[in-house]
C-alpha cells in the first residue's frame, strides 16, 4: 500500500509551479505522480483513490480531461475533488493518491 501525499504541479526543484495554468501544472503534477509510483513498483493501474483539490473549480472540466488520459475507462480510481481557498506555491491544482499492489504468494 502506498499513500502519496499531495503533488503540485511544481518544476523538477520544487521551488515553483511550472508556468502556464492547469493544463501544463496538470501535466507536471500527473509526471511526478507517476515518478513516485514507478520508484515503488506502480503505475496508475495501480491507484485507487484520489482526492483533488482545485483552487478554483472553473478549472475541473480542463483538468478532468487530463486526468481521463492517465487512468484506464474501466479502471478510475475513486475520486473526491474540492475547491480550495489556495495552495502552496500559488499552484492551481493538487492531487493525492492511493495505490496498492497485491503481494502474489
């Protein structure tokens, strides 16, 4: 089971969000998800619950057509997306996840 804590869309150093709004931030954050995933033997397969938060929910139908790009149709993970009063670095979205691989015995 791996539980990873919210990810922004921020450049490779972290120190900001990368320029451009939700779609490129979208992008970013989704590349390091799947980083963090890959370290540990995932992939978004392996997800199965995610939460959002937007900072303004204007953004949900642009980011929910990234989000449709990295999970299978038959296989969206559960989901709850708030909108938020702010996130760190001024990003526009953020996402935390949950992903279990069954040991095979």
């Amino acid at each position: 089971m791996l539980y990873l804590s919210g990810q922004l869309g921020a450049e490779d150093g972290g120190g900001k969000v990368v320029p451009g709004g939700i779609g490129p931030e979208s992008e970013q954050m989704f590349r390091r998800i799947s980083q963090t995933l890959k370290a540990h033997g995932l992939d978004f397969d392996d997800v199965f619950k995610c939460s959002v938060f937007l900072a303004d929910m204007a953004d949900w139908p642009a980011f929910n057509t990234i989000y449709a790009r990295h999970f299978k149709p038959d296989r969206y993970p559960a989901r709850s997306a708030m909108g938020v009063n702010g996130l760190a670095l001024g990003a526009r979205v953020e996402m935390e996840c949950w992903a279990h691989k069954p040991q095979r015995r």
